[in-house]
C-alpha cells in the first residue's frame, strides 16, 4: 500500500506535465505576403487567430512597429486595445505596394482543423482598412496552400516547416 501512494502522486505530476506541455505546442508555419501594387504609405498588417464564433483568440504576427497607428486597425484594436498586452509578434516594419515578406507564425497546435480561422488585416495612412482582406480556415490543409487577398494584399501562401 506504501508503495502505491508514492506511484500516485507521481502519475498525477507525469499526466499534469504531459498536459501542461501539449496544450500551448505550435507549429512554426512559412507565412509568405505579397502585396498587390498600390501607391502610398506602407500597410499595417495584423494576423490573429479568430475562434469558431468569429472572435479574436490571440495576436500571431504584426508588421508595423508605431503603435501610435495601432487604432486604426480598428476591428483589431477593440479586441487588442482594451488590455494592450506585449505583443511578441511583432516581427517587422509596415510593407509597401508590391513588396513580399516571410515571417514565421506559431500556430498553436491544437486550435487546427477545430474551427478556428487566420485574419490578415490590412490598413494604409489615407487609404483604406480592410478588416478581412483575408480571412480562412485554419486546417491541415490551409497551412500548405495559396490564399487570395481582396485588399492590399495579392496573397498569401502558407508552408508548414
């Protein structure tokens, strides 16, 4: 019996670190944007995981390092500005017309093929805001694939590393 109530602790400790560990993996996924060719400023571009209901989970990528422009990403900024917590996707400066950027996104594992959607937002000084200029299913197979914008951004094409 002695034996048996040190082998239980010890199980509960394994079977709350396996948890624990799996829960926030990621996958790094190659995330290539292309921009159509627009003149103006270079475009703020915001990257979120939207949940099954269609509201903001969390913040993977943001290329634009002024935060003084971050409320102009409107849709975004409701979700973001309330807490306004570090964003550690902040990965590099805004992206003209015509111009492409790769930048690697931490997919957290277990939010693929359950519903879940990417967002690119994109807005311009002077110019427009799209809330969508894409948006997709987050799944297996949308994490090898080619999506089309429908604003300043021409595409986007995805590679699983």
């Amino acid at each position: 019996m002695k034996k048996l109530s040190k082998i239980i602790p010890v199980f509960f400790i394994l079977i709350f670190l396996t948890v624990g560990f799996t829960i926030n993996e990621t996958k790094p996924v190659k995330c290539l944007i292309q921009m159509t060719n627009y003149n103006g400023e270079g475009a703020y571009v915001i990257v979120s995981l939207m949940n099954p209901n269609g509201e903001y989970e969390e913040t993977l990528n943001v290329l634009g390092k002024d935060p003084e422009w971050y409320s102009e990403i409107s849709e975004w900024w409701k979700f973001y500005g309330k807490r306004r917590p570090n964003i550690d996707a902040i990965s590099g400066e805004t992206i003209s017309g015509g111009e492409r950027t790769v930048s690697i996104l931490q997919i957290p594992i277990n939010k693929i093929d359950k519903g879940y959607s990417l967002r690119f937002e994109t807005s311009v000084e002077d110019q427009k805001y799209y809330k969508d200029d894409l948006q997709f299913p987050l799944t297996t197979e949308s994490l090898n694939s080619k999506k089309e914008g429908k604003g300043f951004i021409r595409y986007v094409r995805m590679l699983t590393q």
